[in-house]
C-alpha cells in the first residue's frame, strides 16, 4: 500500500464520489480534542490522483454527516443525513447524547463545472446511514436510520424512495423485505444490489446478512443467498460481475470486551 496525501479535514461519515477519474468527498463529521462529540461540517473537498492533491471546493449549503452522493448527468447530488436541530444554526452544536439533532432529506446539487450548488427537492423520508445508487439517470434511496444518526438511538426504515432529477420530483417506490440502517450496496446490470447492516432496540442488537437485489424496471425485489457473516459499517462493491463485501463488525455498535471488527472479504458472482 502506498501512503497519498492526507485529506484537508480528518472528517468520518462524509460522503463520497467518483466523477472523471476524480474523488468528490462533502460533509462528514469531526471530533474535538478531548471529547466524543460529532461535529457536523460543510466542507467539500476534490481529490486528484494524477497529481495526489486535494482541493477545496465551494462548501455545501447545509453542513451534515452520514449522508450519501451520487452523480447523474455530470452533476452531484447529496442528499440526506443528520445535524444540530438548531433551526438556522446546524453547526451551532455538535451531535452527542443529550444535543438535539435532526436527519434530514435535504438535497443539495453540485455543479463541478461552476463550482456552485442549489437546493432540490427535499427527499420525503428523511434519513442517514442509508443506500443512494442511480439506474437510468434516476436516483433511489433505499433503507436507513431514523430520528438520529446514533443507532442507539435511531429507528431504522425499509422505505424505497426514487427522485428524478429532470423533475425534480421524488416518488414513493414501495419497501425493501428488510428494514434496516448502515448498510451497503451497488449496482451492475441495471439492479440494485443491497446487504448488511444494523439495528438496536431494548431487546437486543442485530446486524444483519440478508443480500437482496432491487429491480427498478418492475419495481421488485429478489432475494439473494446471505452473506457468511452479518455485517455493518463496511465497504462493497462491483469489480467486474462479482460483488465484494469487506471488513465492518459483526456486533451492531460494539460489546464491552469483544472485538468485533474484521478484516473478513466475501464475493458472491453475479451472472452476466
């Protein structure tokens, strides 16, 4: 492994894409010296690999974390996540036990051309920690937390939500056979291929395996075989037609005297 240019803010939870060959990261949160709080930020930040170098960009009009971004038509589109519930001030307090905090369906587009941005169509089901991913130029929000970006403190959705960006209008789609936060995903061929994740309630914590795949076309869902181990907070992805899922935790938020991170990797092939 080879060691790159640090980013310009040690931000977690930021959001992050891919557009012509460059890296888009916005948002995030960062820590204080000392303390546990999530500072929600607005920064938006490019990455050249070319020239290993980063560049600041034109900051986000709402400053938030644990949100998503996607790219359709050359333009980027965040969307989502959670700051202060502080109306007019979300950077006035960090999110901690006890601060009043907001998840959000904002959506807020990014014009790499200009370097500008200006507010869509908000998505009706405000959440973090969720799945965004385009097929045909239209974008679909899928699963989620609720209420707060802390899943002990959080609800989790199966909503489907799909926003066409010509439009500017967003459109309910139905829901996903698994209610469920933090998970990951991707797409090949058209689908929408969603696993893991996390929940917490009194009665216990859960991470989960289940695999499935999203048909926009008929608006279905196929239910795939599970992973080998349930999983959150990971990475996957498509290389070529297998989808690689890599790393996170088996136990949903931790266990006092249990390590439960891993470096695990599993690939399910799709076929061609």
């Amino acid at each position: 492994m080879t060691e790159k240019k640090n980013m310009l803010i040690p931000a977690h939870h930021a959001a992050a894409v891919t557009l012509n060959g460059k890296i888009y990261v916005f948002g995030g949160f960062v820590g204080r010296p000392g303390t546990k709080v999530w500072q929600p930020i607005p920064n938006a930040m490019l990455y050249d690999p070319e020239t290993d170098s980063w560049k600041e960009l034109a900051p986000m009009p709402t400053p938030r974390g644990s949100a998503q971004a996607v790219v359709v038509g050359g333009k980027i589109y965040v969307i989502g996540g959670a700051h202060a519930n502080i109306p007019g001030k979300p950077m006035t307090e960090p999110l901690w036990v006890g601060v009043p905090q907001i998840v959000v369906g904002t959506v807020e587009e990014y014009d790499p051309a200009t370097n500008t941005w200006r507010s869509r169509a908000p998505m009706p089901t405000g959440r973090n920690h969720f799945l965004a991913a385009v097929v045909d130029g239209k974008i679909y929000a899928i699963n989620g937390r609720l209420g707060t970006s802390f899943v002990t403190m959080s609800d989790v959705t199966d909503l489907v939500e799909e926003y066409d960006p010509a439009t500017d209008a967003w459109t309910y789609k139905g829901r996903s056979p698994t209610r469920r936060g933090d998970v990951a995903g991707d797409v090949y061929n058209g689908k929408i291929y969603v696993t893991g994740g996390e929940y917490e309630e009194p009665r216990g914590k859960v991470t989960f395996w289940a695999f499935e795949a999203y048909d926009p076309k008929t608006n279905s869902w196929q239910v795939l075989p599970h992973m080998q181990i349930a999983r959150h907070g990971f990475v996957a992805g498509f290389v070529d037609n297998e989808f690689h899922v890599a790393g996170g935790a088996f136990q949903s938020d931790g266990e006092p005297g249990i390590f439960s991170q891993m470096a695990t990797h599993e690939i399910f092939p799709v076929a061609k």
